[in-house]
C-alpha cells in the first residue's frame, strides 16, 4: 500500500512521519511519499520527518518530492496537511481583522475565511490529481485548515473518492480526561457533536457509569487539561458539557480581542519570528549528515510554538506543556497518534473486529436533525469491520443547536463564495457569522481580503 503527505515539508512533519512508521503495519504500507512545492522545506523539516521515519521503519521505501503527480500516482491513501500562503499570509489575515476590531484567528472567522481562501483553490487541483492518478479506491484524509470547510468543499466539488476530515483538537481534550476521572482511556465514551473547531462534548461514562456530574464538578478539569480556558460556571449554562478551546473565542470574544489588540505581536507573528529564527539556526546544519543536532534545533522552537498556545489570547500559561526531547528520545517515545492516528483507526477497522469511537468530519446525513443533509459535522464515530457510525448525541441544547446552525450557514455561503469566485456570497457569509454579523464589517474585510493578486479574478 503507498501513502502520500501533500504538505510533507511542514514544521509538524516530524510527528507525521513517527506516527505513520509506528503504525505502518496496521495497514500494510510499503510506500510512504512526502511531497511539497518547497524544496528548502523538504531539504530541513522533510529530511528530518525522513531520518525518523527510517529509523523506526527502514524497510518500508520512504521518498522526498516536489512532482505531485509522481508521488500520487497509485497512491491508496492521502493526506493533506497544506498551508497555502505560508506564515507572510498568516500575518496579513490576522492583521486585517484586528485593524477593523474584530477576531482574525486563522481558522475561525475572518481570519478562519481568509485562509479558506487559498487552501480551497489549492486543494481542489489536488483533487483533480488525485482523480486523475492515484488508486482508484484512494481514501483522502483532510487535515487541511480550516478543516471543516476544505472538507465540504472537497465533497461539494464532486470529488468521487472516500474523505474524512481530521482535526486532532478532540482527541487531544479526551485523552485528558481519564486522568481526571482516574479511569482506563479504554473505559471512557465521550460524545462529540457540532463543526469543526465549534463542538461540544457530552455524554460522558465509564464502562457504562455516567460520570458527567463528577467530571465537570471536578476543580482538576479546570487546570489541568485544555478545559483551563474555560469558566465552570460556562459548562453549567451550556448543559454541563465540555467545550472546544477554539470555543473561547466565541465565549471570551470581547476578552480575547483585547488581549490580543494589546500584546505585542499577533499569533502570526510570533509563530513567523520563530520560524525565523529556526531557519537562520538550522541554516549551518546539514540536516542529512547530522540529523540529531537539526532535530534539537527544531525541537526548541517548536516548542516554543507549541507552548506559548493561546497565551495571547487567554493571558494564560498552558498546563500540559511539552518537555523537550532529543532526536533518540523522540523516536522512542511512545506515540499518541494524534491527526494521523484517527485516519490509521479508520484504515484498520476493515481488518479489526474491535470498535472504536473517533472524532471525524463528515456529511451529516441526518445525524445532527437541524443541519441539512449535505452540511459537513464534527462527529464521534464508533467505527468498526462494518463501517463508520455516526453517534447521535444523547441532547444537543436549543442555545447550541442556534449556535451551529449560524455557523453552519456561514460556512455553506463560504464554501460556495470561494468556490464561485463571488464577492457577494463572501459579504454574506460573514454577515452570518457570528463574531461578524454586520453587513457594513463584511463589505470591508472582504474588501481588503480580496485586495491581493492572487483574488484579482473574484467578481
């Protein structure tokens, strides 16, 4: 089986490669191609992801490209993990919002629209590759941002191939609890409903027991897991269930915005000064020749990326910080999985006669009553030999229910704005947005958005 990363020269590819070579066998690969339109990405943070990869798993053939059509061609399975626009666009989208009082976060919102921008365009001509060349019962795995749109614009194109789109903020949150509960991650079903960066969790047990009321009751959940964002008095008004932190920026809007207007420097640029400074470090190293001193370079800026998340906004120091590693440490460690685990489980089920519950997007068809058939949902799944299921959530309160059917609506005039081209679609998606919800605001972000050649055939 061959497996090919469109994006392969990311900051993240490391974890990618380690997860693929760990669970390799779990699907029978033989082939694994990382490619990218950035050779010098290749050359550093492929290479790296490369020295990983085959020094789990040296007898699987494991190749760096930047021909997209070479690394697709009979390829069964494909993962996409683009940032079109790099960092520079990152900043200008931030920028923008800011500039007109409003939330410009890379995935939700403005920013969130922004960056859908790009990625869809970019995406869609991979589909048309991957029509073209790969297996013809390839599956595609979506990890591109802003996850829930990319996903239903892939589906809405008429892409003819098997996707899930995969968003590894869920799974994060529920491998937190069973410490909380002082549970085996086995025995914990957790239920996850809405879109992607804008659910809820629910229904919470543990081989069976309802433990919903001794978890959020729990002043531990407050502090030591991703729920620290987050006031308890919030998880009563929304039915004692859990949130997703990109939620924060819909319940702390006005606290975020702040916080961020007054530090001094967005996200953005904070992640695009330290890649800077990894590139100038690492520009010296040979990354083929010596890999554990490139991998420790790597591995303190990341870090400092991967620490320093949503302290802006949140003026809060993240408790389940990560501890650097060096390159042997990395590889022995054992792996979490993360956005390649949920696609490795979905691949494997064929096989298995065990299930397992997962957190992916998908179209809706009926499981969420006040979406429309087509909407894609984040959705738990318990998936097994004979497929994947969709769970139903227990209770999905009105004030939820409101909230993503207005996000749902944003997001459907979203994807068909860009997808058409049209400037007024783009106005009233963000008219429906809820962190934008003004026709005046829409009309100037979309101006200044589509201020850019790369927009100039927009009508």
């Amino acid at each position: 089986m061959k497996l090919t990363v469109l994006g392969g020269g990311g900051v993240r590819s490391a974890f990618l490669a380690k997860s693929l070579a760990y669970n390799a066998h779990r699907i029978n690969l033989k082939e694994v191609v990382f490619v990218d339109t950035s050779e010098e990405n290749l050359n550093i943070f492929g290479e790296i992801a490369r020295y990983i990869f085959t020094a789990i798993r040296p007898d699987i053939d494991f190749r760096l490209t930047t021909d997209a059509v070479s690394a697709l061609k009979n390829s069964h399975y494909v993962i996409t993990t683009l940032r079109v626009g790099g960092d520079e666009s990152r900043v200008r989208d931030e920028r923008i919002a800011l500039n007109h009082n409003t939330l410009g976060q890379e995935t939700t919102g403005a920013g969130g629209f922004a960056m859908a921008m790009r990625s869809i365009p970019a995406i869609l001509q991979y589909c048309r590759l991957i029509e073209e060349h790969a297996a013809p019962d390839v599956i595609l795995f979506n990890f591109t941002n802003p996850s829930g749109l990319v996903t239903e614009a892939i589906i809405k194109s008429g892409f003819k191939r098997r996707v899930y789109g995969i968003c590894d903020a869920p799974s994060e949150l529920i491998r937190e609890l069973p410490a909380i509960l002082n549970c085996n991650e086995a025995d914990l079903q957790v239920e996850c409903y809405g879109l992607n960066h804008f659910s809820w969790f629910t229904h919470f047990t543990v081989q069976g027991e309802d433990v919903t009321d001794k978890l959020v009751s729990n002043p531990e959940l407050y502090r030591k897991t991703a729920m620290q964002y987050f006031s308890p008095a919030l998880v009563q008004l929304c039915g004692k269930q859990l949130l997703n932190e990109y939620l924060y920026y819909y319940y702390y809007r006005e606290v975020a915005l702040k916080a961020i207007q007054d530090s001094p420097e967005t996200r953005g640029e904070m992640i695009a000064r330290i890649n800077q400074d990894m590139r100038a470090a690492l520009e010296p190293v040979n990354v083929k020749e010596n890999p554990e001193a490139a991998f420790t370079i790597w591995m303190e800026h990341y870090l400092r990326r991967e620490n320093s998340y949503m302290q802006n906004e949140s003026q809060q120091e993240k408790f389940n910080a990560r501890a650097p590693l060096t390159l042997q440490q990395f590889i022995e460690a054992p792996d979490t999985g993360g956005y390649a685990g949920v696609a490795l489980d979905i691949l494997e089920a064929v096989n298995s006669n065990t299930t397992k519950r997962i957190v992916v997007s998908l179209q809706n068809n009926g499981t969420l009553d006040f979406l429309r058939a087509d909407d894609v949902i984040e959705i738990s799944c318990d998936l097994s030999k004979t497929g994947l299921h969709p769970v139903t959530p227990l209770h999905v309160p009105d004030a939820q229910k409101n909230m993503i059917s207005c996000v749902k609506e944003y997001e459907r005039l979203a994807v068909a704005a860009i997808m058409q081209k049209d400037k007024s679609l783009a106005v009233r998606a963000l008219m429906a947005h809820p962190l934008i919800g003004s026709w005046s605001l829409a009309e100037k972000l979309v101006n200044a958005y589509l201020d850019d050649a790369h927009f100039s055939d927009w009508q």
